[in-house]
C-alpha cells in the first residue's frame, strides 16, 4: 500500500468516526457483507429543535443517509438498532416510509424501547427482531400545546391515526382491529391509555417478526442479503 492509498484510508476511518459520533451510524466492512448500522436512539425531532439535553435522532440527518445508502454500491444491507421514546409523528413516518420503500435488504432490531412513532419504524424494515428485555408502548396520536375543540380537529387526528395505523398493517402481521384494541387499551397505563408490550407480546402479537440478539439479527440481515 503505498502513502496515497494510506492517506485515503486514513481519510475514510476519520470520515466514518465523525458519522458514529455525530449521527450514530457506522459501516461495518470487515465481516461477511458490508452492512451499514444506522440507530434510532432517544427522541424523533421534526422541524422544531428539541433541547440540547435531549438525546435526539435529526430526520434532516437520517433522510439523506437513507438515500446514499440505498444509491450505495458497496453497502449491501441495512441495520437499524432502536432505542426510541417516540417523537414528531411526520418526521418519524416519513423515516418509516423511506426505510419501507428501499431495496436494499433491512432489518430492525429494538433494543430497550420502541415507543409511539418507533412502532412503524421498527415494522418498515424487511424483518424485524426485539431483545426479550425490550417494550413496545402502542397508544394514540398526541399533541402538545393549543388544541382547538372543534369537529374538523378531531377528523385531523383520526386521519393521522388512520395512516400510522395502515401502515403498520401493511408491514406487520397484526390487523387493524387488533392494533386499535392495543391503542386504546384502558386497563394498562395508570394515567393514560394503550398498551406496553413486551418482546416475547410484541411478537405474538404480529408487529415484530421474532426474539433476537445482535448475532442473530445480523445473521438475518446476511440471510437476506444471500437470498437477494
């Protein structure tokens, strides 16, 4: 290797070190395929900032990774480690929707929690994986702020229910009878209502494909990828 080539490689770790601290993303290139790791972690922002204590994941950030990896020649899969309380209901759809939509082989894997606004986005990869000690809370659209009491707001939230709901039946084996039963669960949470499921529930409930761990969530992605 002469010093360009070590130069450029040094470029490139340094190129990837920034991404992990920054928008908590890595390529792995040394395993069996070369697979891109991308986390969901804290709260979703949408188009306002959140406080700088909060751990956030930036939907301006995670849309043109998204791209670039599906537009990438040598990435040949997607991993998606979440660890997510919820957040903007658009800006974490519209990640969903992108994820759902890509043909590159994908894989989920929820880790600690998948909440509100994460549950799409654990369901939009191609299968999907939880860790036994994580949850799921599946309840209602919400919104902070000045709610106006008038019939047309209300039909503004049931429509936005609606479109989170359809899509989570369309890339889950739960129905939408079933989903909104879990939703609106009263019996659950003390203060509110839906529905926390934990790993082994989440699966037999049809939104998560099946119980893993890291080894085999990333033996998954490879079985797509192989398949592919």
């Amino acid at each position: 290797m002469n010093e360009h080539e070590n130069e450029n490689q040094t470029e490139r770790r340094k190129a990837e070190l920034d991404d992990m601290k920054e928008m908590g993303a890595a390529v792995a290139f040394d395993g069996k395929h070369k697979i891109f790791c991308l986390t969901i972690i804290g709260e979703i922002e949408g188009h306002n900032a959140l406080p700088e204590q909060n751990k956030t994941t930036k939907y301006e950030h995670v849309i043109p990774q998204l791209v670039a990896i599906e537009e990438s020649r040598e990435i040949e899969g997607l991993l998606i480690i979440l660890n997510t309380v919820g957040g903007d209901v658009e800006a974490g759809l519209a990640i969903a929707e992108l994820i759902s939509g890509m043909k590159k082989p994908s894989v989920s894997f929820v880790l600690g929690g998948g909440h509100s606004i994460g549950v799409p986005l654990a369901v939009s990869a191609k299968r999907s994986y939880i860790a036994p000690s994580a949850t799921m809370t599946v309840h209602p659209v919400r919104t902070t702020g000045l709610v106006i009491g008038v019939p047309q707001m209300m039909d503004h939230f049931a429509r936005m229910q609606g479109r989170i709901t359809d899509f989570v039946v369309r890339n889950s084996r739960i129905s939408a009878e079933r989903f909104t039963e879990l939703m609106m669960n009263t019996g659950e949470l003390v203060t509110d209502v839906g529905s926390v499921l934990s790993g082994d529930k989440a699966v037999a409930e049809g939104l998560i494909d099946q119980i893993g761990t890291l080894g085999t969530v990333i033996d998954g992605l490879y079985g797509l990828i192989e398949s592919k």
